[in-house]
C-alpha cells in the first residue's frame, strides 16, 4: 500500500476531489481526517472507508478559523500519535456570481481559498516538525496561473495565493523534511458553490481549449494528490502538478 500506517488530514472531504481523495488514501493504507463544515456528507464519507476495510474518522473544520484547526491536528494526533500529510482541498468558486468586483465575495474567497490554507498549514507544519517531516498538498488551480471569463477575480488571486504560498513552505520547511506541493485542477465536474462552470455553454467553450478535449474526473485529481503523498514523491518539493488535460499548455 503506497500510504501504509500514514496518518492524513483531508480538508473538504465531504464532497467531490475532497471525498475522493479521502477515499483513495483510506484504500491505499493511511488512516484518514475527513474533515468539513458538511456533518452528514462528512460522515458518509467515513461510513463508506470503513464499510470498505479503511480507518477515518470525521472532524467539523470550518478552514477560517484557526481554533478549528488547532482542534482538527490535535484530534488526528491524539487519536494516531502523529501527522504524516495534509491536503489543503477546501475551496470555494468564483463562478456563482454576476458581479466580478463583488467585495463580499472577494473577503470569502480570501478567507477560505487563501487564509484556510494558511492556517492549515501553519498548525499541520508543527505536528509535521514532530514526527520528523511530512507532506503537504495545496489545492490551487489553472485559475491560480491564468485568468478567465465570468470568475471572479478573487478565486484566481486566492488561488494564485495557494500556488506562491505552496513555493513558500516547500523553501523553508525543506530542512524539517517537510514536502509542500500544489495541485492545479482545470475543468472538472462542478461544485456545489460553481456557477458560470456549470453552465454547458460556459463548459463547451473552455472544453476548446483542452488538448485532451474532456472535462476531468475528481479520481484523477485524487490520484495525483496520491502520488504528491506518498513516499514516491520523496524528492518532489515546491512543484505544480497540472491535472488539466493540457489547459496549461496551450
């Protein structure tokens, strides 16, 4: 098993690339935190690792404050002695609005996308620190690297937050054996707080601009999250792993 006796935090697990993600480590032999501000998804979630043979337990994490998150890696390692890996996966969309300077929505996107990151990272960094290193995964996107249409510019300007803060942590943690990488997700199925995104006529014209000519699966976002935990990553820090169908690269 590629996360065998690890010990993992999953923000956002309640739903989407969170749930996946929480469910493939499960299955690969970490014992996982799902946490989220959705109790019943949550704890689904977890009903549906351990019906499977996995270990997890549910933790209520709202990502902007920072007691519930001192609350969420103290209970991970009071209940399995330490912390091996976080994934940062809460987020937010920016697409569920008409008014892109909306300043409300600019002050949520900043405080889930930018400041959850943060904070989780700021406590999961002293566990790690502890048990003698880690690896941490950020959940940014290819909003995080180029502008589009009818997002608020909050998502990307949070998300492009995420990707710098992700090259922060990777240079000055390198020493503590902590590892700090970031996702980039593109077109994916939408979330439950997506807007322009899942519209089809908004999704048909981004799809144009995918090599592979697809939308993404929440599974192959978990997998590359997968890859970034485990010990084959062992010398991957301060990277941005694409999983755009090659949105980036056009």
């Amino acid at each position: 098993m590629r996360l065998a006796n690890k010990i993992a935090i999953v923000s956002g697990a309640a739903s989407g690339m969170g749930a996946a993600t929480a469910r493939v480590f499960a299955r690969e032999g970490a014992k996982v935190l799902v946490a989220d501000v959705l109790e019943a998804e949550g704890k689904a979630v977890v009903a549906g690792i351990e019906a499977a043979g996995g270990t997890a337990r549910f933790q209520h994490l709202d990502v902007t404050e920072e007691e519930q998150w001192e609350a969420a890696v103290g209970a991970a390692v009071a209940a399995w002695g330490r912390l091996d890996v976080l994934v940062n996966n809460a987020g937010i969309s920016g697409s569920a609005t008409n008014d892109l300077y909306d300043t409300g929505l600019w002050d949520r996107l900043m405080a889930v996308n930018g400041r959850g990151v943060f904070l989780g990272t700021k406590y999961a960094v002293a566990a790690m620190r502890q048990a003698g290193g880690g690896s941490i995964i950020n959940l940014s996107s290819i909003s995080g690297v180029v502008g589009q249409e009818r997002i608020h510019c909050g998502y990307n300007a949070s998300k492009a937050a995420v990707r710098l803060l992700t090259k922060a942590v990777a240079t000055q943690e390198g020493a503590a054996k902590i590892r700090c990488n970031s996702v980039h997700p593109g077109l994916m199925p939408p979330m439950r707080t997506s807007g322009a995104t899942a519209d089809p006529v908004f999704r048909a014209k981004m799809l144009g601009h995918v090599p592979l000519a697809r939308s993404g699966e929440v599974d192959e976002v978990a997998n590359a999250i997968l890859f970034l935990a485990s010990d084959e990553a062992s010398y991957i820090t301060g990277a941005e792993l694409h999983v755009d169908g090659g949105y980036l690269a056009c």
